[in-house]
C-alpha cells in the first residue's frame, strides 16, 4: 500500500503550534516510516515497532473536538473517546491524519462501538481484548497477536521476522526501564521535581519515536536532576506526597495535577496509563515465544476494563510503599463506567488496607471545574 | 483577645468573633454581586483591635486580603460543628449552590468528604427557586407546611421540577402539600447523597436551612441517624474558621 503523504487540505487554517506539530509528522512520513495509530497501553508496540513503524498515540485530551463528536456519539459518553473521535473527523490531529492503519482493542464499551463509526472513514483494525486474564483469555490474546503481526505484513506489504520482534522487545523492555528509573526520583523525599513536570516527560515519551535513543535521554535527564537535587535538595519544600490513580489523562491531567500542587500537596506517583502502569512490566525476553512473552505481558496490564482487575490493586500496593504515598486521588473521566464503578473498591484498599486517606474526582477536559477542584483538593490536602 | 471567622458563601456571608471560650457577636449579610464588596463590609463589622488573628472560608474566600489564612469550607464546617456538638460524628451542609457531607473521627477530625458541586438539585437554589414560585416566603416554611399532605416532586434537575410545580399549580394543588413535597425531595436526595459516607455517630446539619424544623426533622427521617443543629448552625464555617485561628494564635504563642 501507499503510506500517506501529503498535507491535508485545511493545513493551511491550522495555529501556528498545530502546523508545527504536523510538519514534524511531515518529515517523518516523507522518510517513509509508516504510521500506525493506537488508544491503549494494550496495544502490544513490539509488533509495529518490528515493521520500522511509528507508534503513535491518538488519544485525544481536549475538548476543541467534542462538539463535532457529538454529530455522530451521545452526549453522555467519556470525553476521551468523544475528543478522539473529533480529532479523527476533523483532521485536527497530525498523528490521526497521518496514521496509515489505526488498531483499537475491545477494551471499553464505549470505545469498541466508537471504533466501528471510526472505520467508515479511516482504515482501522480492532483487535480482540479479553475482559479477564485467565489462562483461556491469554491463548486468545495470543493468537490477537499474532493476527495483528499478520494484519501489519498484508497492510503494509511487509514482512515482520521474530528476531525483528525479540530486538524491539529488547529496545522497549530498556525503555520501561529508563521511565521506571525516573520516577523512581520521586521517591526521594523531599521531591527533586514537581509532579506536573515529571508527568510532561512520562507523557512526552510516548511522542518520542526513536525508542533506540530514548533510554539515552531519559538517562541523562535522571543525571541532570540528581546533579541538581544534590546542590540543592531542598527546592521544594516537605508537602504530603500524592499518588494519582484512574482514567487515563493524557493533558487532560494538567488542571487536576495543579490543583493538587496548587494547595500544598505534591504528586509524586502516577499509576495511570502514562505512568507506571505502562511501564512497569517488561516483555520476559527468555521465553523463546515472542508472541506468548509479548501477549503475557500486555494482557497483565491492571485496568478497570477487566474483571476482576487484582493487578491494579497489586501494583497500587507495591507503589503506595515504594513512593510513601500519604494519600490517594482518584481522577476519573465523567461516563467512565469502569473506572467510575471500581473506585469503590480501589476507596476499600487505600483506605481499609493501607490505612491512607482516598479521593475521587471525576471531571472532563473542560476548565469549567477548576474552582471546585480547587477546593476539593485543598480541603482533601487540609485534612492530611 | 479575639479570632474573626468570616465565611463567604454564595447565598449569605457570615462571620463570628470568638474568645477562646464563645462566640462573642454574629454577623451575617448577602453575598452581593459584588463578594469582595460584601466580605469587607462584613469584616470592618466585626473587626476591633483586640483581633489577633482572622480565618476567612467559603468560596470568596480569597476576596479578604488581611485574612491571615484561607481555610476551605470543609474543614472549618466540620470544625464549627464539632465546636457547636462535640457529640457529632458527621456533618451534612447544604449550601446555597453546593452540598457537603463530612465524616470526622473520635479527635473530630475530617477523615472523608464528598461535595455535590454540579448541580443545583440538593442544594439551597433549588429551594430558593421553589419557594418563589410558590411566592412563599422561606422564613415562614415551617409554619407554612404544618399539617400538610406533601405531593411526591419527581423531577431531579432544578430546571424540571420547576415546570412541574408550575403545572400542580395549574391543576390546583394545595401551595403547602407543595411545599412540603419539596422538602421531602431535597431531604431525600441530601440523605441518599450522605450516605456514600459510611455515617455511623450523630450528625450535624449546617446551612442557612437548618434553622428550619422541618428540614432538620425530614433529613433526621430519611437518614434514621440523630441530626442536631445550634441557633448557630448557620454560622458554622465562620465558626469553624474563628476556632482554628484561635487555636493557631494559641500554638504560636
């Protein structure tokens, strides 16, 4: 096939920002790297990463596109999906314009429905996530897996070999271990950063392409604020140390994360899909079957969209000791039913099982919320 | 020497000047369109030399510049309460725009919360916006629903129900059955809300509409938990915000 190329139509209406983020997209499709576009921390990168591809993200965080969404998708439904879905209709989002083949997974309700109104005007594959992780579930992922491989080599007229594969499980396993390594700083105490700013860089690394040269960077930036931190370790001052759990929140996290920094908390963990969850596991790079190592690893992700979801509360557990979390804050997307419905019992373990205050918020991408967040978050941070 | 508490909600802004031991003097006003106008009045009312520290609350309270601190509703509410009935486990407010449940621990301290803050269903508007249909005023209710039948209001937004009192109006509906309909809905959905708090002790009610009877009783109903209010639970948040300042000056002396 014909991997896209060209500019589209409305380039020339686009903000100064937006061109220069499609420019970037640009330069790269006319080196000819193939773009694949993906929503979830499920979608297993080894296998497009095998085929020279580009990895990118497209879900969506900001409310420019929902009223276009909203033509086509109910009101009352997670705006994640609703942005996304306006994104892809408005071509508003370099990476969804440019994706030459977007893969879904059936993970939430809203999403898989959202991906079938998607396919009528963009090239896209869903892939068939299990809602638990049994045994039967991971034969199932597996042979997912191996049909995306195969999707991929028909798609694009290629060819993807096991050594192609076991080499990116090896490049993305030190990828998981260089973020793993940066957020490790933060269980310094006091924080050598600010929550806010270590989420722009576990964000940004998913827009960064060359996984080869990422560790590298991220190496060095973890160099950089030790320097700094030794010279001056107290920059920021002792404050109760946060751990934000929930929906994924891409930008959508800033207001929520400023909130909390705002009045005298500080986030020091985020086990969201940006954070730790994604980078947490690594591939087994023993297991002689890339496809079974790959499948085991994504299937164990801990999100609300399986039944029953122990490897959240496992991997909360493990965090809220690690980073001496003082207190949980929940942020869920309004219409979440997953995420909404399981902050129950996530409220239950935080609260009965470690012995640490919980708060939830649910909110959107818009800023009509942000005086109540306020309050909420200083009342929640006076308390501790 | 004295602490000022100065709560600016939405509806009214209050403030109370303490002791140490009493409340010394109340003052209460309506929140202006202007707040800042009305927090400094309230504050150049209230305000003596012998002031040695002044908290303001509520949604305005940032508007005070010579407050010394800033202090969320939440925590002075659950404060003032505990202050006025140090019996009480938990404190319900219903606010003019939003509405709050706290649970506090045996050392009445805050340990949970939760804020309706999107909606003006449960809250003190819904209300207001009732009672003026009904040209009624609220200072009257509990005299205006005695021995009255309430007429079951379905409706959950604001907006809704409205029209439908305006169409039981229509069809002759007695304006106390109303009345006390309305009263039933909020109470009702005020309890249903407070109880995603795990309530187990006694709770307080704050609010400009726990000086009223009926919302204390019909909330005590729905609850089945003992609601107690003070003469003063509508000051609770300046309470509350006087109390801790008190308690800081003391620290820091």
């Amino acid at each position: 096939m014909q991997i896209k190329k060209e500019l589209p139509e409305i380039f020339n209406d686009f903000g100064e920002m937006r061109k220069k983020s499609f420019m970037a997209a640009y330069e790269l499709k006319q080196k000819d790297i193939p773009f694949v576009g993906t929503f979830c921390t499920y979608f297993p990168q080894e296998i497009a990463l095998a085929m020279g591809a580009c990895v990118v993200g497209l879900c969506s965080t900001s409310d420019e596109t929902i009223p276009d969404a909203e033509k086509d998708l109910p009101r009352n439904l997670c705006p994640l999906i609703k942005s996304s879905y306006g994104f892809a209709k408005t071509d508003k989002c370099p990476y969804f314009y440019f994706s030459d083949l977007i893969v879904g997974e059936t993970t939430c309700d809203g999403k898989k429905k959202m991906y079938e109104y998607l396919g009528e005007f963009k090239p896209v594959y869903t892939m068939e996530l299990p809602n638990s992780q049994s045994p039967i579930a991971l034969e199932l992922w597996t042979k997912e897996v191996i049909k995306l491989k195969e999707k991929l080599e028909s798609h694009f007229g290629t060819t993807i070999t096991e050594d192609d594969i076991r080499k990116q499980i090896r490049i993305m396993n030190k990828v998981r271990r260089a973020m793993k390594e940066f957020y490790s700083l933060m269980k310094l105490e006091p924080v050598p950063l600010l929550g806010q700013d270590m989420f722009k860089v576990l964000y940004g690394s998913a827009y960064k392409f060359d996984k080869e040269a990422l560790p590298g960077e991220i190496h060095a930036l973890v160099e950089k604020i030790k320097a700094e931190y030794e010279q001056n370790p107290n920059k920021y001052p002792k404050a109760p140390r946060i751990l934000v759990t929930g929906c994924p929140l891409g930008g959508g996290a800033d207001k929520c994360v400023k909130a909390i920094e705002a009045n005298g908390g500080h986030v020091v963990c985020f086990e969201n899909c940006s954070g730790a969850k994604s980078f947490d596991r690594e591939v087994d790079e023993s297991n002689p079957d890339v496809y079974a190592a790959i499948a085991e690893r994504y299937l164990s992700i801990g999100c609300s969209v399986m039944t029953p979801n122990r490897n959240r509360i496992e991997l909360l557990d493990r965090l809220i000791d690690e980073f001496h979390i003082d207190a949980v804050v929940e942020v869920t997307l309004q219409a979440c039913h997953t995420y909404n419905v399981e902050a129950l019992s996530i409220k239950r373990f935080v609260n009965e099982k470690k012995g640490i205050p919980y708060m939830a918020i649910e909110t959107d991408y818009s800023t009509s919320d942000i005086g109540q967040l306020n309050t909420r978050m200083a009342a929640f941070i006076e308390m501790l | 020497m004295f602490t000022l508490g100065i709560d600016s909600g939405s509806t009214t802004t209050k403030g109370v000047l303490f002791d140490g031991e009493k409340i010394v003097r109340t003052g209460i006003l309506p929140t202006s369109a202007n707040p800042r106008d009305s927090i400094h009045k309230l504050y150049q009312s209230l305000y003596n030399d012998e002031v040695a520290y002044t908290v303001s609350t509520g949604y305005g309270r940032e508007l005070l510049e010579t407050a010394d601190k800033q202090i969320t509703e939440i925590t002075c509410h659950a404060r003032g309460a505990a202050f006025l009935n140090p019996t009480i486990r938990a404190v319900v407010d219903i606010g003019g725009q939003d509405c709050k449940a706290v649970l506090l621990d045996n050392g009445l301290n805050v340990v949970d919360f939760i804020m309706n803050d999107k909606c003006a269903a449960g809250t003190g508007r819904f209300i207001e916006v009732m009672m003026r249909i009904l040209e009624e005023d609220i200072k009257n209710i509990d005299s205006f629903v005695e021995g009255h039948e309430p007429i079951n209001i379905t409706s959950m937004c604001t907006v809704f129900a409205e029209s439908e009192i305006v169409s039981l109006l229509a069809k002759g509906a007695d304006k106390g059955d109303i009345a006390l309909g309305i009263i039933n809905s909020i109470c009702r959905r005020t309890s249903f809300f407070a109880q995603k708090l795990n309530l187990t002790g006694d709770i307080f009610f704050s609010g400009g509409l726990a000086q009223f009877e009926i919302f204390r009783s019909t909330l005590e109903s729905y609850l089945k938990i003992p609601v107690h209010t003070s003469p003063l639970s509508q000051y609770a948040g300046a309470i509350g915000a006087a109390v801790i300042g008190y308690n800081k000056v003391k620290r820091q002396a």
